[in-house]
C-alpha cells in the first residue's frame, strides 16, 4: 500500500514519521504541495495524508486509486467531503491531540490579559517605569481571576480542560447553549451570559451559526471589562467589531489566536492594532505546536491507517 504525505512541513521538522511508515509499505513524504501538485504526486496513492492541502473535486475524480484521506488535524474543511462520498474515498481526521496544548495557551492569554502584559511590557520598554515617582506602576486595572465568571463555548474535550483550569484558578465555569440549538439546550445562551460573565472563551467549531457569533450585537450587551479569548476559528468573532470595542473600552481585552484568512498576507485589522495601546494578542494560530501535540498526531493518524486496515 501506497501512502503520500503532501505536506509535512505543517507539523515542523522534529516530528519523527516512523509511525507512519510503519503502517504502509511505501511512504512518499513532500514538505509543501499545492493543490494543482496534489493530483500528480497522489497519481497511484491508495492513502492521501494531508493537513492544510486543499483536495477538491475535481482533483479527486481524477484519482481513482485514492481509497483513504488522512487529515492531520480535526477540521476537514480543506476535503471535498461531498466529491470523497460519491467517489467512496473515505476521510479520516484526528481529535484531542492537542488538548493539553491548547489549554495551556487558552489559559495563558486569559492570564496574559487579566494582569494588562500587553499595556505594562509597552510601558515597561518605553522607560516609564524608569520615571514612576514610586516603585511600581499600576496605570492600568488588572483583574483578578479568583471568584470571576467564566463562559466557554465548546463543552468538548478542549473546553472541558480549560474549565479545569480555571476552576483551579477559582473561577466559576459556564459553558453555553450549543449556538444555534438555544431553544431546545438546557444551558443558558451566550446573548444571555454577555452582560453578567467576566470572560468568554471560544472553543466551537466555525460554521453558519458560529459565524461572528460575537458580533456587533452581543459585544453591545458585553459586561464593561470583559475579556474575550478566541483559540477556535477565525471569523466566530466579528474581529473588527472586537477590536471597535476594545478601543472604546467596552472590552477589557481581546486575545485571538486565529484569523479568517491565514497566514494574513494582505493584512488584517488587528494586526495593525497591535502598535496602538492596546490590551490586545494576537498569535500566529500556534495554541496546538507543543512537540507532545505534533507528535500525537502522527501517532493518531497511524492508528486510523491501522484501523482502516483492520476494517473498522
């Protein structure tokens, strides 16, 4: 069985493949590939490994061989998931690989904005702790966590971990209505948690109900200081109504770790707010990079060749 890896540059160069290799008789690795390569390197292929590759129909018609799509990742929006039905090529992805990683990311901005790092390190290089009449500076309102509220969206695995941490930390935990199943969930809706929780942090996946699910309409009913944490999707937020708020300090700080389009070459809103004072992050989507995280996924996706193999 042939199996070809189309981009393994996605999950760094100290990742070891032997799990893969272990699993297939003939392995053929290329670090970058793009769509129009994908249909002649995956030319007699049985096994497509792909993460960020984008398969589409008309690249998986021509492909008859193809028996099997290992996604390297949980979303499989990048997988002409409809053409890979009809054509009987079936997708398998990977979940919980990086669960501890982004967790620990997760928590490390709601930490990161609750003590204002992004105004006081601006300071602090600016020389005005160098100035203060007195030993400390505390220009700036920080929040301590301890006995606040905090709202997730995503009551998964993932978000599951980040309500432990923050429960360790002696906040009070709230996961919200699944969006778009308000009326029949029995959890309260975000729209109702907005104006009473003293965070948010997004752990859903993005589709039609998700999309700018905080928009201009829940950041006006939005406590005053809230903070706003999205490690999700880019685009659940509506990014430029976030960032409106936050200049007008209806927000008390906003931290995202995705962006709609990515990487962002034409730019993006928030990337030029970062030089404003502002108690903003943005990260380059990289919550999931932890060496555990991108070795577990190797190590999950050889589990799905097995059991697919197995006939599972």
């Amino acid at each position: 069985m042939k199996a070809v890896l189309l981009d393994a540059a996605s999950l760094g160069p100290d990742i070891d493949l032997a799990p893969l290799h272990e699993q297939v008789d003939e392995l053929v690795v290329y670090e970058r590939s793009a769509t129009h390569e994908a249909q002649t390197r995956l030319t007699d292929a049985e096994v497509a490994i792909v993460n960020k590759v984008v398969l589409d129909a008309a690249t998986l018609e021509a492909l008859p061989s193809l028996k099997l799509i290992c996604v390297l990742a949980t979303g499989t929006n990048n997988i002409d998931m409809a053409a890979a039905r009809r054509l009987g090529v079936e997708v398998r992805n990977v979940t919980g690989y990086g669960t501890a990683s982004v967790a620990q990311h997760t928590l490390m901005l709601l930490l990161t904005l609750a003590n204002r790092l992004p105004r006081y390190g601006r300071d602090v290089a600016a020389g005005r702790w160098n100035e203060s009449p007195f030993f400390c500076l505390m220009d700036h309102r920080t929040l301590q966590l301890e006995g606040k509220h905090l709202a997730i969206v995503g009551q998964g695995e993932l978000g599951g971990r980040v309500a432990q941490l923050a429960e360790a930390l002696g906040m009070r935990v709230t996961f919200t209505a699944r969006p778009g199943n308000e009326a029949q969930d029995q959890r309260p809706g975000l729209a109702d948690l907005a104006p009473e929780v003293d965070a948010i942090s997004l752990h859903c996946p993005l589709n039609e109900a998700t999309h700018h699910l905080v928009g201009g309409d829940l950041l006006a009913r939005i406590k005053p200081g809230a903070l706003l944490i999205n490690c999700a999707r880019g685009g659940i937020i509506d990014e430029v109504a976030a960032l409106t708020a936050l200049r007008e300090g209806r927000l008390g700080g906003l931290a995202v770790d995705v962006l709609p389009e990515e990487p962002p070459r034409d730019g993006h809103p928030l990337l030029d707010a970062l030089n404003e004072p502002l108690n903003l992050i943005v990260t380059p989507h990289n919550a999931w990079i932890t060496p555990e995280a991108r070795q577990n996924v190797v190590t999950l996706t050889a589990n799905n060749l097995s059991d697919w193999k197995r006939g599972q």
